[in-house]
C-alpha cells in the first residue's frame, strides 16, 4: 500500500482538521479550567457583524493551524534518498538486498544522477568502507 507525498500530505491535512474541529470543545473547557473568563454574550450579542466575522475568523485560524500541523511531516521527507531507494530496488529486480559495485552505477542512472565510472565509485566505496564484501546493502548506499 503506497500514497504518493501529495496524497500522504492531503489525508495528513484531513485528519488534522478534523481532528481540530472535534476538539472545539475541550479546548473551551480547557480555557475554563485555566481560569480565563467566558464570553458571556447574549443572543443579539453573538448575532453582531463584528461578533460573527470574529467567530469565522478564529474558525479559520484553528483550521489554518491544524493544516499546518498536518503537513509538517513534509518538512522530514528527503526526496533524494527516496528516489535512491526506487532506484535500487528496480536495480535489484531479484530483491537480494545487496549489489555488487558495478550495478551500483545502474542504480545512480536509473535515479538520475551523473554517470560514474566503475573505478570512481569503487574508491568511493572503499574510502567510505562500504562494500568489503563485494556487495553493498541499500542501508549502506543510502
């Protein structure tokens, strides 16, 4: 079962407003147990312009709120080391979990990146100290 980020950041911002507008209520009663003071407004009172755009707006704000806490998650996401682990994964079609240096390259092509030349990239393995073994996990590539 896989989402794409947008889908990911869209159920994240639905379940935060929704969350928000459930919790209306405790945080009322929150704010009574902090002992901040009650409104008090009578009928005509809450029926105001001013009353009315000032409830909407601070509707708005909580719900503005809540989508960004939703979509903080996004701020956590590395598309780079996602489109690296694709790419292995496609590279290692039998699922080994491992690659010898050589197909490593095929995995840098397949995510785009610059065309690296066997010699470069087993130094670049070496001097790293990964891939002693002739083989490279994806946790050792990433």
């Amino acid at each position: 079962f896989h989402l794409s980020t947008l889908a990911c950041a869209a159920v994240a911002n639905t379940f935060a407003d929704v969350l928000g507008i459930s919790i209306g209520n405790t945080v009322e009663a929150l704010t009574v147990k902090l002992g901040l003071p009650e409104a008090h407004l009578t009928q005509a009172q809450s029926q105001m312009p001013k009353i009315r755009r000032l409830g909407i707006l601070s509707g708005s704000a909580g719900i503005l709120i809540g989508c960004c806490i939703g979509m903080t998650p996004l701020l956590f996401m590395d598309p780079e080391r996602k489109a690296l682990k694709e790419a292995f994964a496609k590279v290692d079609a039998e699922g080994a979990g491992a690659l010898e240096a050589p197909r490593l390259r095929r995995v840098l092509l397949s995510a785009g990146l610059e065309a690296v030349d066997d010699d470069a990239l087993a130094a670049a393995l070496r001097d790293l100290g990964i891939g002693r073994s002739g083989r490279v996990s994806c946790q050792e590539f990433l």
